[in-house]
C-alpha cells in the first residue's frame, strides 16, 4: 500500500458544480496534512492545510478524517480556474509524503 | 512571486556533462528542499538541509550532489546523469521549530531533459 494516495482522476466537472475527492494516508501517526494546487508545468502551491477541526476558505473546505485515515477536499461553485492538479501532502516521521495527485478538469 | 527561485528554468545535457541547479529562497527560512518530479509520480525528496546541515538523503545517487553554502541558497550539482533523471526538480523551503508550521514552499522548477 502505498503511504499516500490519491485517485489520479481526471474529473470533469460543469463549471458551478460541486467536487470533492479523498487522499488517504497510512501512517496513523502523520501530524500534519495539506492541499497543494500545481497548474500545468508549473510549481505546487498550498491551497490550505487541514487541521483536525477541518477548515474553510471560500468556496474550498477540508476535512480531516484520523478514524479512516483520510483528508477530503471540497470545492463549491467550481470555476474553470480550478482546473488544475491538487496534491495532498502528509508529514509523517518529519518528511512531507506526497500524494501523486488528482486532475480536475472544469468544463463551461 | 518571487519567495524561491531557481535557474535554470530549462536544462538540456548529455550524459558527460556537469551542470548545477541553483535554488534562492527569500523568504527567512532555514530549511531547504530537493525534490524530483517525474510525470504521474509523487513527488520524491531527494535532500532536506536544516539550519544548513543535510538531515535527510533519501537514498539518491551519488550523480546528484547538493550544496548548502547559507540557510537563503540551495545547489544540485549534477554529473554523469542518465536519460530517466530527466523530470522537473522543485527546491522548496520552510521554517521550523517550535510552533512552526513548517508548510513548505516551492520554486519554479527546473526542467532537465538528459540526452
């Protein structure tokens, strides 16, 4: 099993609607989880970090999940500039394990 | 944005060659980050230096050879490298210690393509 996953997608979603995909983790002692966003041929960037209370910033909410092992990520009212990958990271043993990502295609 | 950057954008090289990535960051950080991105993989860590010292190698070939000279600059030097080390290399940096969040953040990347 492989320490993060995440189900590659792609998604393609209606612009306006309502997406959320999963990234589990194995190591049940992992302190701390984020989102990251990459666009195309460009570099990862932190969507948000996801603390144990979950959190929202507009239209994207996260969630943490310790009893599955899991971090969501919600994104409402999707708009074609979300398209993008979106890669959780999980710090375990002082590293950040990444997940390998999910493609979000966002169609007018 | 210009919190970390990192020339070259772009590298093409033969297997004989000896080039150096160059990483900066500006942020007042002091911990630095190598990694590789290979397409539809993880990312790999491939070196952690904190506070200036290398803390982590994951088990990285010696072809890949890093430099921290200060907590703000980050180097890869690579030589002999073979055609599958071609992918985008990402530096990344982000404080730590107590009650850090130590979020990381990312520069442009280095796009090496091996010949």
């Amino acid at each position: 099993r492989k320490e993060v996953e995440q189900d590659p997608g792609p998604f393609n979603v209606p612009e306006g609607a309502t997406v959320a995909f999963n990234c589990t983790y194995s190591n049940s002692a992992s302190q701390s989880f984020f989102w990251y966003r990459q666009d195309c041929r460009k570099e990862p960037k932190l969507l948000m970090s996801v603390y144990s209370s979950g959190n929202e910033d507009g239209r994207f909410t996260a969630q943490l999940n310790r009893a599955s092992q899991y971090i969501s990520l919600l994104i409402r009212d999707s708009k074609l500039s979300d398209s993008a990958t979106y890669l959780c990271a999980v710090r375990s043993n002082y590293q950040l394990i990444w997940g390998a990502g999910t493609k979000l295609i966002i169609k007018p | 944005e210009t919190g970390v950057t990192q020339t070259p954008r772009h590298l093409v090289m033969g297997m004989t060659n000896k080039k150096s990535l160059k990483c900066e960051q500006h942020l007042g950080h002091n911990a630095m980050y190598w990694y590789k991105q290979s397409a539809k993989k993880p990312l790999e860590l491939m070196f952690v230096y904190s506070l200036e010292e290398r803390v982590e190698n994951n088990s990285v070939p010696s072809r890949f050879s890093p430099e921290c000279p200060n907590s703000s600059h980050l180097f890869l030097h690579l030589h002999t490298l073979q055609p599958e080390d071609s992918a985008l290399y990402l530096c990344a940096s982000s404080p730590i210690g107590p009650g850090a969040q130590e979020t990381q953040y990312f520069g442009p990347g280095t796009r090496l393509l091996v010949l």
